[in-house]
C-alpha cells in the first residue's frame, strides 16, 4: 500500500534527521589544547526560536494555495478511509499479516483514489496535524512532548521538536507525492497550480525536516551549555 512506502521513507529521514542533529552540535576537537567551547554559538544565529516562522510560513502558503474540501465530501472521505482502513486490517490479520491476493480493503482505497479529491484531503489532513506540532513546539502547556522539563525549557522545545518530526514528514512526503501525481493524472483530477506555485510548495517541503534539524541542534548546543574539552 502508498501508506506503508511513505512510512519506510519517513523511518529513514527521522535518522537522517537525528544523524545531522548530533553531527551538528559535536565540537571540532583540536588534539593537545585545552578549550572552552560554547556549540550554540553560531549555532542559534539563525535558527532559535525565530527561525520556526518560516516553517509556519511554508505551512500557511500551502494552507492558502491547496483548494479547500466541500464539508460534505470531506465527511464521506473521512468516514470512508477509516472503513477501508479497518477492512484491510481486518484482512491482514485473517491472511497472518500478508497482504491478501484479493483484498477488499485495497478496493475501497482505489475508489477513494478515484475520487479528485482525494489525494488532496489526504495531505489537507496532514497539513493540520503539522501545523499543530510546529505550534506546540513554544507551547509550554501543549502536553505533546514526550519528558517533562520544569527548569530547561531548551531541552522541552527540543522534546516537543522531536515530537513534530513525524507529522512534519508525513505532510512532506505526501505533499511531494501529491504534486509529483499531477503530472501523469487525468485532467479532472489535477489541482489549479501555477508553475511558480507548484516549485514553491515543492521546494518547500523538501527544506522542512532539515530545518527542524538545525533548530532542534541549536535546542541540543544550548542544553550542553559551555563545554571543556
């Protein structure tokens, strides 16, 4: 199923992510000299909290250009996808969680693939759940992280941000799908995108991630604070 390749590519980016994280806040060591070293400076110039307006900002551009759902379509959708999706559970765990030959499950979603609306709820959908991790991320009372931390609230923005890395690729990589598709879908089913819109909310998503990344090494470098070595 799409749903499973977008989860295979999300696991490598999330290491990806943490990869450059801990590269980024690790010092260049000089052998012999004994030094003081501050890792956010340099670090936090351009990616403190500031620096998560243009991630709302990517988000907010895509939030204007996308077309809007009808409510009624948006119900069906909605309730449709949560059948088909328990249908095709239900059919794995009956075939001892092998994708079936014949699968009623996969035909419920190729009929909702159908629909011209559909792929574009879907990254709506994701859209929403992205934009709100991003807000958590300065929210101190929005319960999404994983630790509490009474009296570093860095280490908190870094625990919220790690938070929002799954939901943030998840509307990445189906937004890119969703723009990659209108080059080959039949022109009922293409969005009303200008070349100049299509390469902005391309480019866009393929920066997000890796901005959370800078953010979240210079929530790491503040956490270390001053470091001897």
């Amino acid at each position: 199923m799409y749903q499973n390749n977008i989860g295979d590519r999300m696991k490598i980016k999330y290491a990806a992510v943490l990869a450059l994280l801990f590269s980024m806040a690790s010092p260049a060591i000089s052998a012999g000299h004994q030094q003081d070293y501050d890792p956010a400076e340099g670090r936090c110039n351009f990616w403190d909290d500031a620096s998560l307006k243009t991630l709302t900002a990517t988000l907010d551009y895509a939030d204007q250009v996308l077309p809007n759902i009808p409510p009624e379509e948006d119900r069906y959708l909605t309730a449709e996808s949560t059948a088909a999706q328990k249908v095709y559970e239900e059919e794995l765990k009956k075939n001892n969680w092998k994708a079936p030959a014949q699968s009623q499950g996969n035909t419920r979603y190729a009929a909702l693939e159908a629909r011209p609306l559909y792929t574009v709820w879907g990254v709506r959908n994701a859209l929403a759940k992205a934009k709100l991790s991003i807000a958590a991320i300065l929210d101190e009372g929005s319960g999404t992280g994983f630790v509490t931390y009474r009296k570093n609230p860095d280490a908190a923005k870094l625990d919220r941000a790690l938070h929002a890395i799954y939901p943030l690729d998840a509307y990445a990589l189906s937004m890119q799908a969703l723009l990659t598709k209108q080059t080959y879908v039949p022109q009922s089913h293409k969005i009303m995108l200008t070349a100049d819109q299509w390469s902005k909310l391309y480019g866009g998503t393929s920066t997000l991630t890796t901005n959370l990344g800078y953010y979240m090494s210079c929530k790491l470098a503040k956490v270390m604070g001053r470091q001897s070595f």
